[in-house]
C-alpha cells in the first residue's frame, strides 16, 4: 500500500481531534457528565482501531513482501535484505501498537472507575494523570509509527522498481 502514509495521517489527525475533545470535555466541565464518558470511550476504541490497522498493514506488505522476493527471486541478504527488513519493520511497531492500545484502555477504564466512585479523589487522579500518560504515549508511538510505515513504503517502491526492471 503505497498510500499508507497518507492514510495514517488521517487516522493520526482524527485521533487528535478525539484526544482534544475528550480532554476538553474532562477538564473544562463544558457539557454533561456523560459526553466525556462517551467521547472518551469512542477515543479508547479509535485509538485501538488505528493501532491494528498499523498492526495489519505490516502483517500484509510483510507477506507482500515474501511472495514478491520468493516468486520473483530478488536478492534478499538475510541481514539486510527485504524479508529482514519487513520484520524489522513490524517488529518496531507492534510492541508500541500492543502498547499503546492496552494503555489507552486502562485509562478508559480508571475513568469508569472514577464515575463509579463519586468522590474518591485517589479514583479521581489516578484516571486524570494515567489519562495524560496515555495520551502522549499514543502520541510518541503515532510518530514511531508514521516513520516505519514511511520506511516500509520506500521499500516497496524499491521492490516495485526492481521488478519493473526485470520485466524490461
């Protein structure tokens, strides 16, 4: 997918526009109790949903990326080569991706654990601080991300130049 770059931004953005809401409604009180709730959940879930499409994208171009080195015989070094290369790749990304979705998630629940228990300020700070900790972790694996996939992209243009040789 030679427009993954470009598609993740987009991802990357509306997760942004989500983060923004959510913590505006969280901290400024402007709305009803539930729409932090809501929006919060929907962000949990967006953020999950961005991080495996990553996840995917990166099963897919790797398996591309075999059938295309095996089928066409391309030189493949096995310390640089492509197949290495395309598990390298996924290999710095879906740590992160696991990650980031499991931490997302704790911050969802400790805001249901916060709502459950009217009052308690140690349910209040743990969701409020954990909260921030999600949210630029999200952010620092989004950048790892977006550099891989960049990476990942040239590579397959490589290849696809390659192979346009060998068919001339």
């Amino acid at each position: 997918m030679l427009q993954m770059p470009i598609i993740f931004l987009g991802l990357v953005f509306w997760n942004l526009v989500l983060f923004g809401v959510t913590i505006w409604l969280g901290i400024g009180h402007y709305s009803l109790h539930w729409q932090h709730q809501a929006v919060g959940v929907l962000t949990g879930i967006y953020t999950c949903l961005t991080h495996c499409i990553v996840m995917m994208h990166f099963m897919g171009t790797g398996k591309g990326i075999r059938e295309a080195v095996t089928a066409h015989r391309l030189a493949d070094d096995p310390e640089t080569g492509y197949t290495r290369r395309a598990r390298r790749f996924k290999g710095q990304t879906s740590g992160h991706a696991t990650l980031a979705c499991v931490v997302i998630l704790v911050a969802v629940w400790l805001g249901g654990w916060m709502d459950t228990s009217k009052g308690n300020l140690t349910a209040h700070l743990w969701h409020k601080w954990f909260s921030w900790v999600a949210v630029l972790y999200n952010l620092y694996v989004f950048a790892i991300e977006y550099r891989v996939i960049r990476q990942n992209t040239d590579m397959i243009r490589e290849i696809n130049q390659k192979l346009h040789e060998l068919a001339h």
